[in-house]
C-alpha cells in the first residue's frame, strides 16, 4: 500500500467523520463549524482528484461564503433554532439510518454499471481546443461547448437573490464599531483580494481559476468589509446595484443572442471567442460577486443591529 | 541551485514546518483553557506555514511561482493574527477567565 493511498483512504474517513459531527452536533454552532471543516476536507479531496477549479469554487464558495452565511443565520436565529427538528429522538430517524446505506449502495452499484461512454468526451474537448477561444480545457468547457448551462446557473444564482430580497425585511443597519485589528485586516487585505479576483479572473483562460472563483473572492472581500465595520449592510438595492447585480447575465445574454441570425445559439465566431469569453467572464465575476456578497448584506442589516458591540 | 540541493533544503524545510504543526496539534489538544491554546495554534500558523511555503518556494518551477507561494505567508499571518486576538476576546466576553496554575490559585 503506498504513502498516496493511505493518505486518499484517512481523506475519505475525514469526510464522513466530518459530515457525521455535523449532521450529529449538539448545537447549531458547532455544527455550522463542522460544516466548514467538512467543506475543507472536501477541498483537498477534490485537489486530490485533479480537478483544482472545483477545488477553488468549493473552497471559496462552499466552505468560506456558505460557512459565513451559517454562521450569520446562528447569529440571527439563536443557538437553539433548530435543535428539536431533527435530533436523535426524531421519528424520523430510523427510516433515514436504513435509507442512506441503501442509496449508498445503488449509488456504488450505478457507478460500476454505467453503461460504456459512446463519446469520448475528453478527447472531443481536446480536438476543438482550438476553436474556444482559451486554452484552459475547463473554461472551453464552462463558456464556450456547454455555455447555456453557465448562462442558467448566473439565472438561477440571480432568481436566488431575488427570493431573498423579496423575504428580507429592509432595516438601516447602525454603523458598528468594531476592532482596531479587524478593521486594520479589512483595510489591508481588500486590495490583494481585489488584485487576486482579477488574477483569477485573468488566469481562467489558460489555468484554474475563471469567474466563479474570482467574483466569490470579490463577496468574501465585501463580507470581510461589512464584519468590520467598513461596509454598511445593504438594505434595498438602488439603480447602480441593480444594474451591477443583473449586468452579468445581460451581458451573457446579448453575447448568446448574438449569433441568433446564422447559427444557434451561444456559437461564437471562433476568431473572437477569446475576446467573448473575457468579456462574459468581467461581466459575470462582477455581477456574481455583488451577487454572492448581497446574499451575506442584503440579509444582515438585523443581525448586526441586534449585537451588542463590544 | 542543483536540483539535489534543493530537495535537500526544501525536505529540511518541510520536516521544520510539519514539526510546528504537530507541536501546535499537540498545543490545542493538550493546553488547559482556550487562550493558551490559541497561543499553540498561532505558532503553528505562523511559524509551521512559514517554512512549509519556503521548502515549497525552493521547489518552484520559476521565480514567479515561488513569490506567489510567499506571497501567502504575510497574508496568513495577518489573518491569522487577527482571528486568534477576535477569539479571544470574543472568550473574554463570554466571562472565560484565563487558566491559572494550581498554586496560583
């Protein structure tokens, strides 16, 4: 047994065990931390199967921004929201203990029954490199061959947004203040995380990265902001914002639409796809990033008020 | 640099950087109350981290890469730093004193 599989074989004890004392924590607390560290374990296992773009999203936008949100929501609900609805007297409790081993099962057994791939996928990918406009194959993949899927995610993370302004009640949040260190650390860290948003963002179109993990390094920023004090919780969206949150998809749109008249939809003309693909990225890492950081302000206005500042 | 010499400086720097982090593992785990072990794991972070990125840094494939490698450690120890002294004093405001030893009490 080498060193590599031993490491694999504790990784994946490390994601059940974390999942475990998270789904088994005594309070709400404990299990939102649980949560992080689960989403931690599940960065390195992706880092191990070669796939460091899901690796980066996960680590970002799994354990850090979902980690926050959490967090947030314990904060607001109290510590113990929640604890009567699925603890260990639940009645529900045998018949989920029977059922996931079972769905664990038919998951293994579908795995190794998947019918044999008539289309090697990688090795399209790879053939048609050179009409995506980038050199990274998971951005061709993403932006350019299955576009439309991309263009439905930003959809859906935008209707998200929407439900939630509908559900938040507005209140003007009272300028907090918080620590000489934390506010020292936001002022610091923001323009680096600004500049690695932008990195990320640039290095998507020939190595992991693109605009997902940058606009989730643009909301941990304004998260980062808004926790010490810099940033006021945002109440109802004005003209800018609005703009700023629905530009990603518009600008995808209008590039999708484009080439309606001749072709089907989302074909770029391969001498500007390059071009295309950067313009959608800018557009979706900012538009994603206001997104992804108005999930955190937009629901935080009460919260804070509530804190006793100390 | 030859190449050998370098694995040679970055395994040393490596097994420096894994044994702060065991002592820090060892720190959390055995350490009384919460400041102390927050003092364990701040070593870790800072000294631990700190040699892993240079006996990475050694290893890279160009300068460019090895900057970005130590580009992580000032950020690290920054955040780091930041988040021991909030936990603390987030402690402190929860009314949990500070651990004393026994003849001291």
């Amino acid at each position: 047994m080498n060193l590599a599989l031993v490491f694999d074989l504790l990784l994946a004890l490390m994601l059940l065990w974390s999942a475990w004392r998270a789904l088994a924590a005594p309070n709400a607390t404990r299990a939102v931390v649980m949560f992080i560290v689960f989403g931690l374990f599940l960065t390195l296992a992706w880092g191990r199967l070669d796939a460091p773009d899901i690796a980066l999203a996960e680590a970002a936008i799994g354990a850090g921004l979902t980690g926050a949100l959490l967090l947030d929501a314990v904060r607001t609900l109290g510590e113990s929201a929640g604890a009567d609805a699925g603890g260990a007297r639940s009645p529900w409790r045998w018949p989920v203990l029977a059922f996931s081993p079972l769905l664990a099962v038919i998951l293994v057994v579908a795995v190794l029954e998947a019918p044999q791939q008539l289309v090697d996928l990688p090795a399209v990918v790879e053939r048609n490199m050179g009409l995506s406009g980038v050199t990274h194959p998971v951005t061709a993949v993403l932006l350019n061959f299955r576009g439309y899927d991309t263009l439905l995610e930003v959809a859906v993370l935008l209707a998200a947004l929407f439900g939630l302004l509908a559900l938040a009640q507005g209140a003007a949040s009272a300028a907090t203040r918080e620590s000489f260190l934390l506010h020292t650390l936001a002022r610091l860290a923001t323009p680096p995380m600004i500049v690695v948003a932008g990195y990320l963002l640039w290095a998507g179109a020939h190595q992991p990265g693109g605009a997902f993990q940058a606009a989730a390094v643009l909301a941990a920023a304004a998260v980062l902001l808004h926790l010490a004090g810099l940033l006021p919780a945002w109440v109802a969206p004005g003209r800018l914002l609005r703009l700023g949150l629905a530009g990603g998809l518009l600008v995808f749109l209008a590039v999708a639409i484009l080439p309606l008249a001749h072709a089907p939809l989302l074909t770029y003309p391969p001498a500007w796809a390059g071009a295309l693909i950067l313009l959608v990225e800018t557009a979706l890492t900012v538009s994603l990033g206001l997104v992804l950081a108005g999930l955190f302000l937009f629901l935080s206005g009460r919260s804070l008020r509530d804190e006793e500042t100390r | 640099m030859p190449d050998s010499a370098r694995e040679f400086f970055s395994a040393v720097f490596l097994v420096i950087g894994a044994f702060f982090y065991l002592a820090g593992t060892v720190g959390l785990l055995r350490f009384p109350d919460v400041y102390t072990r927050l003092h364990a794991l701040t070593k870790a972070d800072n000294l631990g981290l700190g040699f892993l990125v240079l006996g990475l840094a050694v290893q890279a494939e160009s300068l460019a890469a090895a900057l970005k490698l130590l580009l992580i450690w000032p950020l690290t120890l920054a955040a780091s730093a930041t988040v021991g002294y909030l936990i603390a004093r987030r402690a402190r405001a929860l009314g949990i004193s500070p651990w004393l030893r026994p003849e001291d009490r």
